[in-house]
C-alpha cells in the first residue's frame, strides 16, 4: 500500500546518545506476527519522545532480534527496516530468513528488527481516519482542478483529525530523525560499538539519516531500493508517476505476450486498455473500484517481478469481475496511515496553496499519464504543522561505508532519485544497478550478480566498485 527547505540538522539542538553500555536487554517471546518462530526474541526499549528533552516523556520501542548461532562468526548486529513508512519491522528478520537470507549473513549477525516509533507494538499514533477516507487511498487521481478542491478539503479534515486525535502530541516527534535517534538507544542497548544495517524502500532513507548523524557508529550500510536524499518529499511523491511510466513497458510486453488475457497482442494496445478501462471504471465502478483505484491498484502490482496476478486482474475487471480480496485481511491499516502521514508530513515542509498542486496535476498529467494526476495530487501534509525540525542533509562525510542497490525499472523508488542519493553521499556510496522491474533488489528478485555482491559486503566487507548487472546475470 502506498500513500501519499534543506538544511542542516546542526541548527537544532539535540542530545547525543551515549556511548556503547553493557547488554541489559531482556529477550522474551515476541507478540503474535506473521512469521512466529521461537528463534526471534523480543523486548521493549524505552526511548525519548523529544530527544531535546532527553529526561522528559518516554516512549516504547518494540525491538527483536534473530540471534547469529556461530558464535566464531558473528561480529556484530545488523539493523534493518522494511520501507514505509508506517510498516512494522519486528518480524522482519524473519521475513528475510524466509526469503532465503544467506547463512552466512545470519552468522555474522544478529539479524535486529523494531516497529519503528508510532508503529504497531511500539508507542502507536492514531488519526481516527474513518473506513470512508481509508478506502479513498492516498493517491486519488485528479481528473481536473476540481478534484484537487475536492480532496483538499478531505485532506485538510484528515489533517485535524490527526491533529486533534489522543496522540496528537506524539505526531510532531514521529519523524525519520527521531527513529534514527532511536537506532543508536538500540546500539546502546546491545552493547556494540557499531551496527550494521539493510533498509528497504524508505528504509534507505533511514538509513541514510542514521549514518549521516551516527557516521562513526555505522559499520556496513546497505540501502535497497532507493528514495533521493530528501526523503519521502513532495518530489519522491510526484516520483510514483516517474517510476510507473519506467516500470509500465514490462507489463505491456508481458500482457501482449499472453493473449489469454485479452488486454491486447502488442504493447501500444495494452497501454490503450490500461486508459480504456481508467475510463470504463470512473463510469461504471465494480465493487469500488473506480478508475482511480485501478490506477493505484496497477501501480502497486508492478512492484511484483511476476505480472501474472496484475494480468488476471485486470482480465477480471475487463470482464466485469473485481479482483479476489487477500486471503488475510490487513490489519493496522489506520495506524499505518497515521504514522506514514506523522513521518512523510514531519520530515519535511510541503506547499501549502492548492493552486500550486493544480499546476502539479496538470504538468504531471500530461509527463507522466498513467499515474501522474494521483501522485502530483494534494494531500495532508498541505495544512500539516511546520516541521519541528530541519530536514538532515546528507552528503559525502563520513567513513565510505555505504552500497546501494537498485532495479533499472523501480516503481515506487524510481532510478532517477537512487542516482540523485548515490550522488549525494559521493565517495561515501557506491551502487549496484539492476537490469530489471520491479520493487526491491536484495533477496526479492532473481539477480544472482547483484544478490551476491550485496551478500559478499554484508559478510566480507568487499565492497564493489559502482557496478552493472545485466538481465538474467
């Protein structure tokens, strides 16, 4: 599910987190997850609400960890975080040994996971968002300046809502700066001098931030799938219409490559169906879904490598059927929503004047036509509260410790913002750049050249040279 001024962070005073401590983590079963198992542990850490504050209202931080069982291997913990934000992260670890994590990767670590701050089993934010404005999603595609009113208006309640909720005076603090702050308490709490880390989608982001702020406690810093060194801004936002346009092509040639599924025999004819069925499903709904919801619901199966579910769905919706509903409802939806709304709002300052989306959804529309009206779209963060913070800048210093790896044809983190955050961190980066489609590089798809480069640096500290996996390699 997806949702939807620079400076540096030196300006705000902050408290550092102290120094490595002795281990005083007590493990204990973990809350019920998808991936239950009795070799993750859990425990809760508490943590400052305001780090400028550092005595003053605490929060919980739900931690887990997949402890390394090589003692003669391991040499320390490894971080992760999969995207969002808004995910919870504590069955993580076990969600990437069940994609085949290599063994020697889960003995050189202990493989941590948290749900971050505002999420899940940690201190969670809520925006009392109704199933009503749950369902109208956070990239409806504007048909004209109209629509942009219209959903300034809901953006704009959602906004008080959140605002004026139970955890109101907890939203300002859930920002990305804030859980890499939390990051270096979970260091602390471990007792290692350094971590490691493998963030996915957003997570790049934050793992960016931790390494920017904590440069000399960051050991190997992988970032999967990558957002461009301004985080979840407005310009990663309108960055969805970029990336289906790059994505798209390889559904059309897979569509036109199935005549079984009736969406056209060449790809110009299933890119006419994609706009064809838009239009259809505005007219006449099946079951909900309009052609907004077949725009976003389009965007989100082309984050998969296999684009036979997306065909069959829309083969159903051609002929008048609504896709089958997961097997297992998703829960925590309106939690997700809220705290994606604290840290995308949070984070950073975004236009206030409808005009200016107007203009947005209007150039959008035209550059970028299949999903470019919804992305460019107003949302939220327009009448959200300023920033309680400047935006952490990133850039080359640091220790050069930090391997990117990248799909040529990401939707959801286009190449084009990778290559702004490579740039960005100079020497400090290299990147592994993928011949192929889809979200997520490491482990979720096929590619054995850039699987093991990424497996060779978690275990060895080899790091590749900026460097070019073809398709199929």
């Amino acid at each position: 599910m997806l949702v939807t001024a620079i400076a540096v962070l030196g300006a705000t005073t902050v408290v550092p987190t102290a120094a490595a401590a002795p281990n005083t983590v007590d493990w204990g079963p973990c809350p019920a997850g998808a991936f239950p198992t009795p070799d993750l542990q859990c425990t809760t850490l508490k943590v400052p609400l305001d780090y400028r504050e550092p005595g003053g209202r605490t929060i919980d931080v739900a931690v887990s960890r997949l402890p390394s069982k090589n003692p003669q291997k391991r040499r320390g913990v490894l971080l992760t975080n999969p995207g969002g934000p808004g995910g919870g992260g504590l069955d993580y670890p076990q969600l990437l040994k069940y994609v085949k994590l290599p063994q020697e990767v889960l003995d050189t670590y202990d493989i941590i996971g948290f749900d971050p701050r505002g999420v899940a089993h940690s201190t969670p934010v809520t925006c009392d968002l109704t199933p009503e404005q749950i369902a109208v999603g956070n990239l409806p595609y504007a048909n004209g300046p109209a629509d942009v009113v219209k959903q300034a208006a809901l953006a704009k309640r959602e906004a008080a809502q959140c605002a004026g909720s139970k955890t109101g005076s907890l939203l300002p603090h859930v920002t990305t700066a804030n859980t890499a702050r939390d990051m270096d308490r979970i260091r602390t709490a471990l007792g290692e001098p350094k971590v490691s880390f493998l963030g996915a989608s957003y997570g790049t982001y934050l793992g960016a931030v931790y390494t920017t702020l904590f440069p000399e406690r960051s050991d190997r810093i992988v970032l999967d799938s990558n957002l461009g060194p301004g985080g979840y801004d407005i310009d990663a936002m309108r960055g969805f219409g970029r990336g289906m346009e790059d994505r798209f092509p390889d559904f059309a040639a897979f569509a036109a490559k199935h005549p079984e599924y009736g969406l056209g025999t060449t790809p110009a004819q299933v890119t006419a169906e994609f706009h064809e069925l838009a239009t259809r499903l505005d007219r006449t709904p099946i079951e909900g879904i309009t052609g907004s919801v077949f725009r976003g619901l389009t965007f989100e199966g082309l984050y998969s490598t296999d684009l036979t579910k997306l065909a069959e769905d829309w083969q159903g919706l051609d002929q008048g059927r609504a896709p089958k509903p997961p097997a297992e409802p998703v829960t925590g939806v309106e939690n997700l929503l809220a705290s994606r709304f604290a840290v995308i709002c949070g984070d950073s300052a975004w236009p206030r004047s409808i005009a200016s989306y107007q203009l947005d959804v209007a150039v959008d529309r035209v550059r970028y036509p299949l999903l470019g009206a919804a992305s460019a779209n107003i949302a939220a963060c327009a009448y959200w509260a300023p920033p309680a913070e400047p935006r952490v800048r990133i850039t080359g210093d640091g220790p050069a410790n930090v391997l990117m790896v990248q799909n040529q044809r990401d939707p959801g983190t286009p190449l084009s913002g990778a290559r702004k955050l490579r740039a960005a961190f100079g020497e400090r980066a290299r990147m592994i750049t993928i011949d192929q489609g889809g979200h997520g590089a490491y482990l979720f798809t096929p590619s054995k050249c850039g699987n093991a480069l990424v497996t060779e640096y978690l275990v060895s500290g080899k790091r590749p040279d900026d460097t070019f996996c073809a398709a199929g390699s």
